[in-house]
C-alpha cells in the first residue's frame, strides 16, 4: 500500500492512496481528536529529539527496573512465605500422623485393658465361687464336728453344782435319765461364745453376766436332737423347777451352731419375720423354717437359699 508523506513542519500524518482519493471526491471531515490538532499545534513536540526520547526511554526502563526490582523482592517474599506454608503444611501432617498412630495405639492398649478387665472378672467370678464352695464344704465339716453339741445357759452363778450334776439335774427335768450316760464332755462356755450363740439372757435376779453357760457335747447327733425336741415339748425350763431356788429364770437349752451358721439363722429369723413365717430353728448344720402349722418345712443352707422365702 502507498503512502503520502506530510512535511515536518505540519503534523506527521500518514495518508493511504485510497483515503487520499476519498478525499479528492467528498467534503473534508472533522479530524478524529482534538489531540491531533494539539500535536499539530504545539511547537514542544515539534521540538523533541531522538536524545529526548532516548532519555524518556532510560527513565521509563529505570523505573520499571525499579518496580521489578520491587516486584521481584515481593514475589521472593511470597516464595519464602510458600516454602513456610509447605514446611508448616508438612509438619502438620507429620504431627497429624504421631496423632494417629497415637490414638491407635491408645485404642489397641484401651481394647486389650478390656479384655483384661474381662478376663479379671471372669476370674474373679470363678474363685468368689470356689471360696463359696470352700466355705460349704467347712461349714459342713464344722457342722459335722457340732453336730452332737449343745448349749446350757441362764444357770444362775448362785449354784455351785458341778457341771456333772448340772447336767443331770437338767436330763431329769426333761425326764430322760437315762441319756446321761451318753454325754461325752461338758466345758464352760465362755461369755464370747455365749454372746455369739445369741443366747437369751436369764430373767432370774442374776445379771447375765453373773450366770453360767455350758457347752454339752453328746455321743450323736440323733440324741441331740431327740434331747432339744423334749425341751420343746416342755417349753419353759425354770431355775426353780431344776435347782429349787427362789428365782423366776428361765434355762436355755439350744443346738450349739458354729458362727457362720449362728450368722445364717439370724439373717433367716430377720427375713422371717418380714415375712411373717412363725417358726425357725436350726437343724443338723442348716436351718428349718415353717410359715404356718402343717405347712412344708423349707431347709435354709447358705445365704444364697434365703431367696427360697417368699
């Protein structure tokens, strides 16, 4: 494409061949700006020389050196700023991870500490029953080696009969002379037994703690209980009655019951009476409890034949 060019002492201006023929055939336009006018117009810019522009360029370049000088400085900053973000990220993750391999290591531990608590359980079970059955088997022994002992009590420490004649001052009132001969011992019986026998206390003018207490030890069992069966048939023994003394005392004629059975029939007297059972008595190492004449008699073993009362 042709160009004509326009002195220097106008505006540079730059004219193609068909824009010039354009013109050569319809009315001159109004310039597009007003700016070509002023560049046309104003002497300066007819005045600046490539030194100028040389030294406008030097200016332009040493600012923007400048501003990427800035801008280098900033983005090194930013990469710095990165590099600490990615080390902080990476130290996170690496704490992430002790954090879990920790937790796990406290669920493991949590889960073996409960199958060891269930295993300390399971044991426990287990031997609380082997001690229950170890206490059954000395609480039959130790009935066993009861089983032909009773207990004298409420003798006022005004007689001083020897336990020998006690005792048969004792089968006489009964009426059975004759199982004298099956006696084997007769010892005293210390306060601390008495109390755990939980004999009644005398009601004659002798305090308790003045009276005598005997246990009687028989040739059998079978006569043992055929001998406290004829003291309930008499029911009430007196001091009077078997050593003709002035006193209103009652004597007590019991089984002699070793201390874990002792414990068992106050506990079956207590539930008893909740329950309004009229009778309980201790039989051949157990007890026996009957709520009403003529109703079956229920056999109390351990603790655990309590729940047989209802």
């Amino acid at each position: 494409m042709n160009q004509s060019f326009v002195p220097a002492t106008a505006a540079r201006i730059f004219i193609c061949d068909i824009c010039a023929m354009h013109r050569s055939t319809i009315t001159p336009r109004t310039p597009h700006s007003s700016q070509e006018n002023l560049s046309v117009q104003d002497p300066k810019m007819a005045n600046i020389t490539l030194e100028d522009l040389m030294g406008q360029l030097q200016r332009s370049s040493a600012s923007v050196d400048s501003k990427l000088g800035c801008i280098q400085k900033t983005l090194s900053g930013v990469e710095k700023n990165i590099a600490d973000l990615r080390a902080d990220v990476y130290n996170l993750s690496v704490s992430h991870d002790e954090m879990a391999n920790r937790i796990s290591d406290l669920e493991a531990t949590a889960q073996n500490a409960h199958s060891v608590s269930k295993e300390v359980m399971t044991e426990n079970i287990t031997i609380k029953n082997q001690i229950f059955e170890i206490t059954n088997r000395l609480s039959v022994i130790e009935s066993h080696n009861t089983a032909g002992k009773i207990t004298l009590t409420g003798i006022p420490s005004s007689v001083t009969d020897s336990p020998d004649i006690i005792a048969r001052k004792i089968f006489d009132a009964l009426k059975i002379p004759e199982l004298i001969g099956d006696v084997l011992d007769i010892r005293n019986l210390t306060k601390k037994s008495t109390k755990e026998q939980g004999s009644r206390p005398s009601t004659s003018a002798a305090t308790p703690s003045a009276s005598r207490a005997f246990i009687i030890t028989l040739k059998s069992a079978m006569i043992k209980d055929f001998i406290i069966s004829k003291k309930r048939e008499k029911k009430d023994l007196t001091v009077r009655e078997v050593f003709s003394l002035n006193s209103s005392g009652k004597i007590f004629l019991n089984e002699f019951l070793p201390p874990n059975i002792y414990k068992l029939l106050r506990q079956t007297k207590a539930m008893a009476l909740q329950l309004q059972y009229q009778y309980v008595w201790p039989k051949s190492g157990g007890i026996c409890v009957r709520k009403t004449d003529g109703s079956p008699v229920i056999t109390i073993g351990s603790e655990i034949d309590l729940a047989k009362l209802t």
